[in-house]
C-alpha cells in the first residue's frame, strides 16, 4: 500500500499571518495532529511513502527518512514521486506515475491541491483533500485507511 503524500497543507498547516516553525534540520515542523494521523494511517495498512510535495526533490530519501525521524514518525519506505524537468503540475505528475507505473497497488493521496479535483474519477477516488489551514486530522485519517482497505479487497 503507498500514501502520496504532500507536506504543505498536510503535514505543515499554512497560515499567512505566521510563518511555520523549523526545526535544526531544516525544515519545518509537522502538526502534531498530522503526525498521530499519518502514523495511525500508517501503522493500520502497511502503507509506505511517495513524496509528492514541491519539495520531494531537495533531499534524497536518507535525507527524508531523517526528516521523517526527526519528527517522531518511522516510515516503512519512502521514496519522491518522479519528475521531470517539464515543470509538471502535482495533477500531471501524478498521472504520469499512474500510467507508468502500471499502478496496481491500494493507494491514497493526501494533499491539499484542489486542482487534483479535476483527476479522472478512477484516480480521484483516490484522494483524500486536506485544507490546507488544518492539515491531515483524524477524520481524514479514517478516510484514508477506508480508501487503503478498500483498494487492498479490490485486488
């Protein structure tokens, strides 16, 4: 099972009166309320990592596991969604993983972009929407899980 996974807006609520808190890795802190979420998410399917933030290509996956550690979660695997240099948008890189990949694994998508509004209904249904301002919550987490199972009886 695999969580696409975006950081801002999900893990990192956004505020534009405050600026995120930041730990000595670099890198901003996780909600404490996203970090139960992703780990229950986590410890209830199996379900490994592909980054898909912005941000996915700063740091190799050492790195992220690091990032990862640092804030308490311990993730299975984690790899970065793959990208090229033809500035895809996050919808666009997320379907051509889907189509490269042969994508036969349970998978959810967590992430605040509501242009993956616009997925193709088979990918949408796939997708869990954050806020942006409130990040991954429990609620979202059981949504998740359901999608995860859902997909793993599927197959």
């Amino acid at each position: 099972m695999l969580i696409l996974l975006d950081i801002d807006g999900v893990m990192v609520p956004g505020t534009s009166w405050k600026r995120p808190e930041f730990l000595s890795d670099g890198f901003p802190v996780f909600s404490f309320r996203a970090v139960k979420a992703l780990e229950r998410i986590m410890n209830e399917t199996g379900a490994s990592i592909l980054l898909t933030t912005s941000h996915k290509l700063k740091y190799d996956s050492s790195h992220w596991n690091d990032i990862f550690r640092n804030r308490d979660i311990r993730v299975n695997h984690i790899a970065s969604l793959p990208t090229d240099s033809s500035k895809l948008s996050r919808k666009e890189e997320i379907l051509s993983w889907y189509y490269s990949s042969n994508q036969s694994e349970p998978f959810v998508i967590l992430d605040d972009d509501k242009c993956l509004n616009d997925l193709p209904e088979n990918i949408k249904d796939h997708l869990v929407l954050t806020s942006s301002s409130l990040g991954l919550t429990d609620e979202l987490a059981d949504e998740a899980i359901e999608k995860l199972t859902q997909g793993a009886l599927m197959h």
